[in-house]
C-alpha cells in the first residue's frame, strides 16, 4: 500500500511537468500496471480519473493564463488541449461556473477599486533548488506540510550534521491555484526550503525546483492571514504594468521562525514571474 501511495505521489508530480504532452494512455505506460488496474488506483488515490484530473490542471493553469494580455482564449485553449475555443469554453464553465470571457473581464473590473502596490525590487534568477512537501487542501491548512518538511529539516541537522536550516537557508511557499475558482479541497500549495546540502529525502519530500527568470517582487507587511489582499494589490499593479510571465508566483519568508515572531512583524516577500 505504502509503495502504490509513493508510486502515485510521483506520478502527479510527473504530470504536473509534463502537462502539455501527457495523455491518459502515456501517464498509464509509465506507471507500470495495465490500464484498468491504474485506473482504479488513480481513482482511489485522487477521487478522479486520470483524464478529468489531468483536464482540470489544464484548467486551473488557464486560469493563470487569462491574467496573461499577449495571450487570446483561442491561444490558452490550444495551450488546455482544445482544438477549438468552443468545446475549451464549455469546459471551462462546466468546472468554474463562469466563462474564460467573463472571467477574464470580472478580474480586471474587481481590479478597479483596489489600490496598486508598487514593488520594492525587480531581479532575475536562476532556478533555485528546494526541498519540498505538498499540502492540498485549504491554503490555511499548509502548515499540515511546513510541520513534516521542517522536522525533515532538523531532524537532518541535528542528527545528521547536516547543512540544513542554517543561516543561508531560504524559505519558500507555492501557491498554484486561485482560490476564487478553485475548489478549497483541491488547492495546491509546496512548503519549501533551499537544498542546502544533499540528503536522503523520505516519501513525503520531494526535491524540487522554483521556476527562475525575470520577477518583481513586492513586500507584504504583517499576519499571513492578510496575504490575499495584499495578492489583489499587486495583480492591480502588475495588469496595469507588466506583462506576467506563465509560471506560479512564490513567498518568501524572511522571519527565520514565524512561531517567535509577533503577526505585525512578519515579513513577506512575493515574487510575480515577468516577461
């Protein structure tokens, strides 16, 4: 059992890369069972088919593509799989209960009220190599995957003399689905740290890299909790400056144990990928 949940853990993580040329019967070849015995593992192991699942990261990552100007729906339809913008349309309502048009329209008319953040800093980088534990679920329950990946991270330190968490050690959080259309169950988020030495990860870390490339970063002031106000400020600047580029934005976190740390005196920092 604990083998097939290892086995599966890989899998979604083999999808997510290779979203744009995975099939069912290519994510079925390389898990190594016949198709129907895959089938009803997938099934137990997500809730979902393979080709719902994999339909729906297309989904999901559509919507990131829609805050994306140079792109038309025509361009992120091709980009889900969809011959035609038609049957991209009908999906895309069918599990988010509004079209791309109006989603597309309804973010840049909530944007109106809100007031632009201005960045603190612009800076390009090469990927960064972390450490990585997934929670999916309600973003507020990440800390579920920051407890596991930092008892990996002590635990590595202390008894293994390893340089992890030490004072070069950067942290970092991924938050890959929009909360406003995704369902709260199905929310993904990785907890990460940077690997800072080699170690033997257990099932439930993965190694793992944070895209690099151009990004403007912002500084968010203060509770966790104010975050997704502070996100609405930025996309405001953003849509209004920049063009975003297609890949996830990620926090990180300057306070080196947020436990000690009064709510007013976190730091945030919130990297946006540009062109």
């Amino acid at each position: 059992m604990k083998k097939n949940t290892i086995l599966m853990e890989a899998i979604l993580k083999r999808i997510e890369h290779e979203l744009d040329v995975l099939t069912v019967a290519k994510v079925s070849k390389f898990s190594g069972f016949s198709y129907y015995h895959f089938h009803r593992l997938f099934l137990s192991h997500t809730g979902e088919s393979i080709k719902k699942y994999i339909l729906r990261l297309r989904l999901q990552r559509a919507i990131q593509q829609l805050k994306i100007d140079k792109l038309s729906i025509t361009e992120i339809a091709h980009n889900a799989g969809f011959e035609c913008s038609s049957s991209f349309n009908k999906a895309f309502k069918s599990m988010f209960s509004t079209s791309p048009s109006d989603y597309k329209s309804i973010s840049f008319q909530k944007q109106k009220d809100i007031k632009a953040m201005k960045p603190i800093r612009t800076e390009t980088i090469t990927d960064i190599k972390v450490y990585s534990v997934r929670n999916v679920g309600p973003y507020n329950t990440s800390h579920k995957a920051w407890e596991t990946l930092m008892s990996f991270a002590y635990s590595n330190k202390i008894k293994h003399k390893k340089n992890l968490m030490g004072p070069k050690a950067k942290i970092f959080g991924v938050s890959f689905d929009d909360p406003d259309v995704v369902d709260s169950d199905k929310l993904r988020y990785d907890a990460c740290i940077t690997q800072d030495d080699q170690v033997d990860t257990p099932d439930q870390v993965n190694k793992s890299i944070i895209k690099g490339g151009k990004y403007i970063i912002f500084l968010h002031k203060g509770a966790y909790e104010g975050l997704t106000d502070t996100y609405k400020s930025i996309y405001k600047y953003t849509l209004e400056n920049e063009s975003l580029r297609d890949c996830p934005p990620f926090e990180q976190y300057l306070n080196r144990d947020p436990r000690r740390t009064k709510p007013e005196n976190l730091r945030t920092e919130i990297w946006i990928p540009i062109e």
